[in-house]
C-alpha cells in the first residue's frame, strides 16, 4: 500500500521559512536603500546595484534589516554566521527554558488514611520533581459545602499541611463549584 505525503503541509513549511529569512543580496527589491556597513557607520542612501558592489568588494552580503521603511535600511554583514549565530541563541535559549507541569491530586472529605497516605506519597513525589501540585477536595451530591470553615474542608488543610515542609502554598483553598482546591509550589533549595 502506498502512503502519500501530505504536500500541503511541507508548503506551508517551506513558506514560513521564506518569510522567517531576510531579503539577502539579489533578493532585495527596492531600487534605493540606506547602507550601513559592518561596523554600524552609515554609508547613506545608495543605489540597489551600487550598494551590491559595495557588498561585493567587501567579501561581504547585503541583508535588509529594515524592509518596510520608506527607504529600506540594508546592512553589510557575513549571512552565513549572522544565520549561524541565530540558531545557536535560539538552541540555548530552548535549552534553558523551564517547562512546568500542573499534577492534579483529588481527594473526598470521607476519604479512609490509607488512601490519603497513597495521595500524600504522589503529591509529595510531584513536588519533588519540580512540578506545581494542584489538590482538589471533590463533593459528591449529597455532601454539601456550607461554608469554608466546614469540618470536611479539614482533609485538604490536613494535606497542606503535611506536605508544609517541601511545598508552599500558591493560591489558599478556593470554592468552585463542587469542589475547593489549592495550588502548592515546591520550595526552591537553598544554595
């Protein structure tokens, strides 16, 4: 069975880096730009074709930086490791960024301590790995939530409070619905 490639797909690729490139030498559409040079100095307004030879004498390219200015700026500079240079920012800077991950925790004001250890286990190993915990106290029809002193609300203090010593509390017990949840944050380690 033969399988097609979807082309519609590699297209819109192929177009989104065209866009994502500068104007670089003959690509450049304007008849006059403003020249600077690689050190930053203006040259001033130059024909297309003159700034081009300019490039060229220099062993250089001419990128347009400043395509939708009334005159388009273009500066003389290597393509090549300006591109290279890019790509290795944006690989550190992805290297860098940190990715957190909400875990969610469910618990029952009836809950039996067996089942709240196993949920207090999991909370903790959450944490402990660096993500946010959300701990939700989850009402069933018939239990009914008068206010936010009710004795049932006592679970979910019970489980802040034993996992006080790596977490700290982000946003306290909220009302939503049938349910009243809190967000814990891992504590940062001292250095």
């Amino acid at each position: 069975m033969i399988r097609y490639r979807e082309v519609s797909n590699i297209n819109k690729n192929q177009n989104q880096d065209r866009k994502n490139e500068a104007l670089v030498n003959e690509n450049i559409k304007a008849e006059q730009v403003l020249v600077v040079d690689d050190a930053g100095n203006s040259l001033g307004v130059k024909k297309l074709q003159e700034a081009l030879k300019i490039a060229e004498e220099r062993n250089l390219d001419l990128v347009c930086v400043a395509p939708n200015a009334t005159t388009p700026v273009c500066r003389l500079m290597d393509y090549s490791k300006y591109r290279y240079e890019q790509q290795k920012r944006a690989r550190v800077a992805k290297k860098n960024q940190t990715i957190i991950c909400v875990k969610e925790v469910w618990l029952t004001p009836v809950i039996s301590s067996n089942d709240f250890d196993t949920k207090l286990k999991q909370g903790t190993k959450f944490l402990q790995q660096g993500n946010k915990l959300k701990v939700t106290l989850r009402f069933n029809r018939r239990a009914r939530l008068l206010n936010m002193g009710d004795p049932d609300i006592q679970v979910l203090q019970r489980y802040i409070d034993a996992t006080s010593e790596i977490a700290t509390v982000e946003s306290k017990p909220v009302l939503e619905g049938k349910s009243v949840f809190a967000v814990l944050t891992p504590k940062k380690e001292k250095k």
